[in-house]
C-alpha cells in the first residue's frame, strides 16, 4: 500500500508501484512497524487527547467547552495519526486502534462546515484568527491535505469511504475557491499539492489535479509575501522550474517538490522534471548532511548555502528526513534511477529512524550529528535528548503514518520488470506485464548484506532488477546457486529470466566498515572523518566510551572490528583512536606539541541512529582524524 500512485506511467513509460500486496516479515522494518503499531501509535492517540488536538474538534460539536489549544495546525496532527490507524488496521485488526478510528471519522464529519470546510483553528467564533486570512502560515491548506491524505489511506486500506467524503467535500470547497484562473493562491505550507494529485487519482476527477499543478505554478510571483524570514523561506522567490536551488523551510521545500514530481508524473510536463533534478542534485552534492538530513539552519527550519553543514548545528528535522524520502521515491518513479533509493535508505536508517526511541515512545524532532556534553538549548525543538510529544508535533504523527505505510515503498515495476527498490524481509505479490509475480525476501539487511530471493510464483520471461547501493564496495549475484555477472544500469543489476517460477536468486553485499573525509569546501568537518557500515552512519557516543570523545583522535588507517555487541541496527565497532591531553586554552599560538594525539585507546562506535537511548551524553558522527 502507498499515497503515490500514478495513473500515466504506462504512458510515459515510468516506473509504478506494486500492483499487489507486500506484507513485512520479522526484518528491521517489519519489526519497526510492530513497535509502531504496538507502542508508537497507542502513544501518539493519547497525546492527541492530553495535548487537545481532539478536544480542538470536539468543541465545534458541543463536546467540550475548551479553549483552544497547540498550534493553529494542530488538526493535522490529527489527521497523521489517523492516517497511521488506517494503514495499520489495513494489516491487523486492532480494537483499540477501531474505536479510535470510528470516533474519529465520527468526530470529524459532525465538525465539517456545510460548505466542507473543516479546521478547528478557524471554525468557532472564537476562533484564533479568520478563514482563509493568512496563506502564508495559516496552514489551513496544510491541514486540508493531511485530511485527504488520512482518507486516501482509509480507501486504499479499508475500503472505506466514509472519510473520503468528508475529505472531498473539503478539496470541492479548495477547488470552487482557489482552482480557477482568477486566483492568485497557493499554499505558504506545501502538502496539499500531492494530496490533491493523490485525490485525482483515487476518484479521476480532474479539477483536484488541475488545482494541485496550478499552486506549483503559481509559486514564485511572491503573492504570500516576505514574512519573517523573506520569500525564500516560502520557496516564493522564483518559481518551481526557474531555480536549481532549494533554499528556504527545508519541509516545505521538500513537500512542494514532491508535489510538483507528483504532477510530472501526471501530466509528462519536462520542463518540471528538468527543474527538479537540478534541484535534487544540489540537495545531495551542496546541501545534505551524511544522515539524509536536510535543513542546517535553527532560525528558520532552512536549507543554508551550499556546503553550510554544521554538525552540531544541524537542525535536519525528521519531518524533512521523511520529505526527502517522499520526494526520493516520486524521483524514482520519474526517472527509474537507483541513486534515488540509495538517498531513500540513507534517510531511513539514519535521520528518520533516529526519530525514535528504541522503545517507540520518544522522539527527536531535530537530528544534530555532534551533540556537546554541555548541550544548552532553549527550544524544545533541539533537546539534548527524545521528548515524548512536542508543543509543534508534527514529527511523531509524521513517523507513525510513515512506518504504517513503509511497506509500500520496498518495489517498483515497469512493463515486466520488478525493481527491488529497498530490502528487507517481506513477501511481494504483484500483476507485471507478462504475469503474476510472487516472491519472497529473506535477508537481515541492513544488519547483514545478505539478500535471498525466492521466485514462489512467475513467469519465465520477466526480469528482476536489483538495486546495487552506491555505496557498495564489493557485491556477488548468484541464480539457481551459479554466479553471474549481471548486467549494471543506472545502479540497477538486471536479471532476465529470474522471475521464473521456483528461482531462487542471492545478492551479498559487502558491509566492511568505511571511513569517509567530507568535502573540504565543508568547512566544519574538515579534518575529520565518519565511519559508515552499508547505508549505517556510525557515532560515538560518551555513554560506550571511557574517554572524552571530544578529545578522541581516530586513526583512519587502522582496522575497524565488529565488537560483538549489537544493535538493532547492526554491531557496534571498535577502532583505534588516541586521546590528546587537556588544553583548557580557547585559542594559542601554533605548536605541533599541543595537538599532539597522547593517549592510544580503543574507542567503539554505534549506528548514529541508536544514540541517545541511555542517559543524554556527548555525541558525534564526525572525528579528528590524525591524518586525512
């Protein structure tokens, strides 16, 4: 199941998600849709009740006399976590998760206006501020797309509609309001672009689909004004094909580009596509951080210049992390290309699953990559460690409909091709060109670089495609037992005849440990090195290490070894390092004596994204390294 179907691809040629079932095993991310659908979700619906996001609702029908509370965007909140209890009933009845969802569905259909609009911040009298006053952080076409969206995943999970009458209630009234030629608006908060593509999709009505391409094009006249943070902050400067740039709020920017790619894919319009990779690729080569984080900027939220990359600094918000892996996987669609999944995975084992805790009730709303042990912040937003909820909490709902739904992003297909877009233990069932397809994923990845594949049920002339990560160093294909060297195109290796029903295909790739430098045009890492095991970024963190890691020295030339501890992301390392003696003095005169490494010590390092589960210490991705 996923929100990103398109309806074109045959025509264009594109790639196409799986037209079938995918059901998760016991791999990492079936595990961490348990936890989701056992921990996560069940937290997060309590939060909506003791924050007041629900009761935001309830008191436009008389349920509570309430004033208002949380953000004016808080109704979206709402929606996410309503979007997750649809996928998750979708693959396991859950009482619990069922009256939730009825008195949800319930709740908002008592709300709506007659005319089908529906915010709490907005509807009552004494409402925080008028209708449809404030484009640029008003929200209310933000929370209108998260309502649809909850919708489609009711459709598609349940097949049930009673959500999405609500939901196109309100899409007619955005339609009647803003779709025609006379209006200047779009949204100062990018989301509904996509949800409306999505609409389009599910119901072929064309209107939401000719709304959704008219706010990507009218983006750029500068109608939403400078705000606090100037027009780029609303990625208003310049419209979506006359900038290679992404600059301004890094959610919005990645939202509004996978809306945009959502109406490329709908209307085969190139010049939209020709913008968004250049776009892209200045976010992977100048302005994304070794996790997949985006955003370097606290002030606003923002993507900084090229090369701005400040470990401790980072703000890399997981709501971005997840934009960038929406976008990622609409690229991919577009274009085929396999360094899109790569991107995609980089995101999700790191900047997105350091999201949450290991226990599933706790969250990181920024995702820095060095934390101090004298970490001080005034904002809730760059805590020194997971918070159970946040005043603005847009990530745990984020999170939650993102693991309910993962399974749909693991395949691809074209014509009789199936693409394995990312690994993980699951069964795939899906209607190719040339047949039915069904196949079983057995591997540990990322925690092991074995992959087998076994054909249950196919046909003897389609081809799976296996993507080979950038990252990788060294890999091995086997069918039936026998070693190929199979054919690498566009990071993809193509294995005619291998979906022939009973093969049985094996990819190993080699996960050694690697040291990488940054750019050296990054000023803030250089010098140092980071350690990366498959798509795994590693840190140290002070809670694994006896010594200071703010004094650690890592000796890049020496061997890393698995430990033998583990985590659920893989082993933690050990490597060498040594660890300089104390100099209190902030600045002095240059003596080679005074940087001298002093103490060898061996130093261990965990995946970045299991830090912080223990007591809140010192953290860093990026180490002095005693040669470069």
């Amino acid at each position: 199941m996923t929100t990103a179907r398109p309806t074109q691809a045959s025509r264009l040629g594109l790639v196409t998600p799986v037209k079938g079932d995918v059901v998760l095993g016991d791999g990492t991310l079936g595990l961490w849709q348990r936890r989701n659908r056992q921990t996560t979700i069940p937290h997060g619906i309590e939060r909506l009740e003791s924050y007041g996001a629900l009761d935001n609702l309830r008191r436009l029908i008389g349920g509570t006399d309430a004033p208002f509370r949380g953000p004016v965007f808080a109704d979206s909140d709402v929606h996410k976590v309503l979007e997750a209890v649809a996928w998750e009933l979708g693959h396991e009845e859950q009482s619990d998760f069922r009256a939730f969802y009825e008195e949800t569905v319930a709740l908002l259909t008592a709300a709506q206006d007659q005319d089908g609009y529906l915010d709490s911040a907005f509807q009552r009298a004494d409402r925080v501020q008028e209708r449809w006053t404030d484009f640029a952080s008003g929200h209310e076409l933000y929370c209108a797309g998260h309502l649809i969206q909850a919708a489609i995943a009711s459709v598609r999970a349940l097949g049930d509609d009673r959500l999405l009458a609500v939901a196109s209630r309100t899409a007619d009234l955005i339609v009647r309001l803003f779709g025609g030629a006379e209006s200047q608006a779009y949204p100062g908060h990018p989301e509904v672009e996509y949800a409306l593509v999505e609409l389009y999709r599910l119901t072929g009505r064309t209107e939401y689909l000719d709304t959704a391409k008219a706010f990507v094009d009218r983006r750029g006249s500068g109608w939403l004004g400078r705000g606090a943070f100037g027009t780029a902050y609303f990625q208003d400067d310049a419209s979506v094909r006359e900038t290679a740039v992404m600059r301004g709020h890094a959610v919005r920017a990645l939202y509004l580009n996978s809306g945009a790619t959502d109406v490329y894919l709908e209307t085969g319009d190139d010049t939209l596509l020709t913008a968004l990779k250049a776009q892209w690729d200045d976010m992977v080569t100048r302005r994304s951080y070794l996790t997949g984080g985006t955003g370097s900027r606290h002030r606003d939220e923002a993507f900084g210049d090229a090369y701005e990359l400040p470990s401790d600094r980072a703000y890399a918000e997981t709501c971005a992390g997840i934009g960038a892996m929406h976008w990622a996987w609409r690229m991919y669609q577009a274009t085929g290309d396999a360094q899109y999944g790569d991107f995609f995975e980089t995101a999700l084992y790191n900047v997105v699953a350091d999201g949450t805790s290991d226990d599933g009730a706790s969250f990181f709303y920024s995702n820095p990559l060095q934390l101090r042990p004298d970490h001080i912040s005034v904002q809730e937003e760059a805590a020194a460690r997971r918070l159970d909820w946040y005043f603005c909490a847009c990530c745990p709902p984020n999170l939650m409909r993102t693991f309910a739904s993962i399974e749909g992003y693991l395949a691809g297909t074209r014509g009789d091709e199936l693409q394995l877009f990312q690994y993980t233990r699951s069964r795939i069932d899906t209607a190719l060109d040339g047949g039915r397809v069904v196949l079983d994923v057995d591997t540990d990845y990322p925690v092991d670089g074995g992959i087998l594949i076994t054909v249950v049920e196919g046909f003897d002339s389609g081809t799976l495609a296996l993507r080979l990560p950038g990252w990788s160093t060294g890999h091995s294909v086997t069918v039936d037992g026998r070693p190929i060297e199979a054919a690498l195109e566009n990071g993809w290796l193509h294995l005619p005849g291998a979906l022939a029903t009973g093969t049985v295909v094996r990819l190993d790739l080699d996960l050694a440990p690697e040291v990488l430098s940054g750019n050296p045009r990054i000023d803030a890492v250089r010098g140092s090195v980071a350690v990366r095991r498959g798509p795994i970024v590693y840190c140290l963190e002070q809670g694994d290490n006896q010594a200071d890691i703010d004094q650690v020295v890592l000796d890049p030339t020496s061997p890393i070894a698995l430990s033998g501890d583990t985590t659920q992301l893989g082993p933690i390392l050990d490597a060498v390092g040594h660890v300089r003696g104390d100099d209190d003095r902030l600045y002095a005169g240059w003596d080679a004596s005074s940087s001298a490494e002093q103490t060898a010590s061996q130093v261990r390092l965990r995946p970045y994204a299991t830090w912080g589960n223990g007591r809140p210490g010192a953290m860093r991705v990026w180490v002095p390294a005693a040669s470069v």
